[in-house]
C-alpha cells in the first residue's frame, strides 16, 4: 500500500508529462504483462467466477481496469464480482462510499457489493488494542473466503504487484526469520480455493503512472492504525537505496524469489 508522502512523489514524476502514445504503449505491455503472469500460473479457468477485492487503493483500482479490458478479448469467459469489504471496526478507515460506488455503478456498470467485516462484543480488539495492518488483513481474507462459497467463486484477486511481492518477501525474512515469498498463485487446500495476484508482473512506478494517465479515482492509505511500519522500512532502508544502486535489484530479486517458488510447488499446483 502507498502512503500520502508517496503519492505525491510519483505524482511530482509523473507531472512530467510523456506523450499520449507512451500512455497507450504502457497500457498495452502492462495488459500483456498481466495476460502473461495468468497463463504461466493458470490462474483463470474458462467459466470461473473471481472475486476481486476493491480497496480504493491505486493497485485494486487498476486491477478492475486491466482485468474488465482483458476479458473483453480473451478466449476463456469467465466472471467477476466487485466486493468492497467495510471494517466496521477501524473508525474514519472507509471514506466517500458512496461517491466511489456511484463510480463503479454509475460510470463502470460494475455492480458492487459492500461487506461489513464485524467483531465479536467481547473482542480486545474494539478498544484498538492489539489492531494491525496484519489482523486486518486477516478478517478480510476469512470474509471473501466465504463470499467465494456463497457465490461459487474459486478465485480470489488481489492487486499485488512486482515490488509488493518483493518487500513483503523481506518482511517475512526479517520478522518472521523464513525465507517465504507472498506468491503470484497460492492455492488454499483447506478452503478450495486460490489466490491469485494477476499484477505480479508489473513494477509499482508503472502502476501508478498508469492510473494517473488513465485519472482512475483512488485513495491513500487513511487507515487511524497506520500502514504497517516495517513495510515502510523496508522500503525506505533496503529497496530503495539497492535500486539507486542496483538499478534491476527489484526485477532479478523477484524473478531468483519466482524460479524458487515454481521449483518448490509447480508439481503440487501452487498448493502452499
């Protein structure tokens, strides 16, 4: 997730204005990017109902974007439903609903269905302690989980890109001292059902400069808890200052976490 400061970077970088047939040649790698991370995965089967979790962020917003492009042309037909998970926990943490539903119904016809994620009475959790960006995460991936049973969804999208894949990596490195990547393709044996992440292929400069060309609406991160601050160190500490140095650091860091991960679970189906 970007925070404000972050926003306002690449917003200053992109304010430099490429010529519109830049735009079109970014859209059409990043589609072709996408359609090549879902063929060499099999993350979507004909006739499959996908559920794509909308977060406001720039990542959910352009993941709708390329995704509603790509099935307009692709051979297999599959469907997808828009769900807007609300944490009726985390006060001021869901702003403008309504005018960013409006958008999706109104200018997108894409219907889309809000979610209240609710905590037990008794739960530490409603006196904000205890509350992360990890629990967070958590809940919202129990509420779609069961979405997908409830609407015959066996596939859940996330808006994940190249750079997120990397840092989180990291982050389970330095926190949890394993070497374990946050996969493009992560089938659930106990839930039947997978996760896929249709933008692992796509750098985060490229995503953002690509929903600034395109003025698809989305927010920053507003959240009271906060982004989680390790995420942000390891961004600022070690992805960072390697690419001033290392300009391919993130791309051949992803691409040695990939050849691993596809060595590993490629037999058993991306199965984790």
């Amino acid at each position: 997730m970007i925070n404000e400061n972050d926003i306002q970077t690449y917003v200053n970088e992109a304010e430099k204005k490429s010529p519109e047939s830049q735009h079109k040649n970014l859209e059409k790698r990043m589609k072709r990017e996408v359609m090549r991370a879902i063929s060499d995965f099999n993350m979507i089967e004909e006739w499959e109902t996908i559920l794509l979790w909308v977060s406001w962020g720039k990542d959910s917003m352009l993941l709708w974007y390329l995704l509603s492009e790509i099935r307009k042309s692709s051979k297999k037909k599959f469907n997808i439903r828009w769900v807007y998970i609300f944490k009726e926990f985390l006060i001021n943490c869901d702003i403008m609903f309504e005018e960013k539903r409006q958008y999706y119904e109104d200018v997108l016809w894409i219907p889309l269905e809000k979610v209240d994620v609710k905590l037990p009475e008794d739960s530490k959790l409603n006196e904000w302690i205890g509350q992360s960006c990890q629990w967070c995460a958590y809940a919202r991936r129990i509420a779609m989980m069961k979405l997908c049973k409830k609407y015959g969804a066996s596939k859940i999208a996330f808006g994940h890109h190249m750079d997120d894949i990397v840092v989180t990596t990291f982050m389970n490195m330095v926190q949890g001292r394993k070497m374990k990547i946050m996969p493009p393709m992560n089938r659930m044996r106990m839930w039947d059902i997978a996760f896929i992440r249709p933008m692992a292929y796509l750098r985060e400069k490229d995503v953002m400069r690509m929903v600034l060309a395109k003025d698809i609406p989305f927010s920053g991160c507003n959240c009271p808890v906060g982004e989680d601050k390790m995420r942000n160190k390891i961004k600022r500490e070690i992805v960072r200052p390697n690419e001033k140095v290392l300009p391919n650091f993130v791309e051949n860091t992803f691409w040695a976490l990939i050849k691993d991960f596809r060595e590993k679970y490629e037999s058993i189906n991306y199965s984790m």
